[in-house]
C-alpha cells in the first residue's frame, strides 16, 4: 500500500510540484510555511538518518528495504525507527511486497527541499 | 570581526565552493559528511530557526541584525539564541557594527546544501 498520500507537496502529476514555500532567501517565510520545511530539514538532521536517507535515494532503482542498509552500524530496529520517521516527515514513500517493507524517495519533495535553498536572483 | 574561518565548507573564493557531500541520491553518505552535513539541517530543523534563516536571507542587503527581525513572536534573547545556533553551524556569518551584530547568510554554504538535495541524473 503506497503512502503517497500523506505528503503535503505534491501534485497528482509528477512534475508538477507544489512546494510548500518559496526560496529562503526570496521573502521571511510565514509561521505555517516554517512548519512544514522545518519537520523535514529535521528529519536530515540526524547524521544515522540522513545516511539512510542517502542509502535509500542512491540505491538501485531508486529504492531499498531494511535488508539492503543495513550497514550504517545501527540495528535492523534502529533502522526501520529512523525510515519510519523519514517517511512521516514525507521524504519517503513505502510499500510492502512480501515480507519487506520497500521505501523509495520522493524526487518532487526533495526538489521542493532543494528549491527552499536556491538562492534568489531576483 | 567576521568569523568566516568557522565555516568547514568554504574556499576562500566566493564561486569555488567544495560542498562536504555529493548530491544524496549520488551514493551513499559517509559517516563522516552525515555529521556535517546533519548538523546544518539540524539548524533548520526548528520552525522560529528557520523563519529567522529567512528573514535574514531575505533582508535588504542580505544581512540583518537582531533589531531588523524581531517580528516572529519570540523575544529578543530567544531570537539572539537562535542566530547564534545557525552561526555555529556555519549558516551564518556575523560582524559586530556599533550597537548591532548583523547576520548574513553564507551563499555558497547554502548552495552546498542545496546541491546536497539536487536529484542525479546520471
């Protein structure tokens, strides 16, 4: 079952992303837009988390299972907590198949993160 | 005085930027670019953090001091806390001028980060 759902920024179509706020550097960003950039800022913001992060968005075909990252030094439990988090923040999408659960990146949240930290040319 | 030296990432030419960390979706982190890499979005990872990073970057000049940003609803201590948290993880400079220390923000730390978030295309 796909939590596609949950994530906040996204259109239906792939490309056609919605981020949920403007450059940092264009204008203050307001208390909601603050919000919704810092859950996921926070949710890289723990090194174990971001090198899963790193581990699942550079792995084959885009996506991984506990199985495959399981050698950041942390146990297969510790591991599945931090995906866990990583998909509440809607960094990751998941979906079981048999006994694992595989959890793959979201290009258009990433894109959006990415985006926030352009700097205007304006 | 500025405390530009505190800054891990930069060279000292403004365009040559060495980020820590290849794009995420590139291959896996090290244990060692995560710690760099999580403590920056650590330090966006907090709602009023993340407005004050945006209010600076977003201020005429780029720069602002305490005075100019103090309309998110903390007080000044709490703002002047704050500051001093995404200066020491290198998002922003500061300089004593008179009364006043003026933050800006770092342009190539962020593009650093940005950069971090980009998706590869290879």
């Amino acid at each position: 079952m796909s939590n596609a759902k949950v994530l906040p920024l996204l259109e239906p179509a792939g490309q056609a992303v919605v981020p949920c706020c403007p450059p940092l550097t264009e204008r203050p960003m307001t208390a909601d837009e603050a919000e919704t950039a810092a859950r996921m800022f926070k949710a890289l913001g723990d090194p174990v988390r971001l090198r899963l992060f790193s581990a699942v968005a550079s792995h084959e075909g885009g996506e991984a299972c506990v199985c495959d990252i399981s050698d950041v030094g942390v146990s297969q439990p510790t591991v599945s907590h931090h995906l866990k988090k990583l998909r509440e923040a809607g960094l990751l999408t998941s979906e079981r198949r048999g006994t694992w659960v595989y959890y793959r990146v979201e290009p258009s949240v990433l894109a959006a993160m990415g985006k926030l930290l352009t700097t205007a040319t304006s």
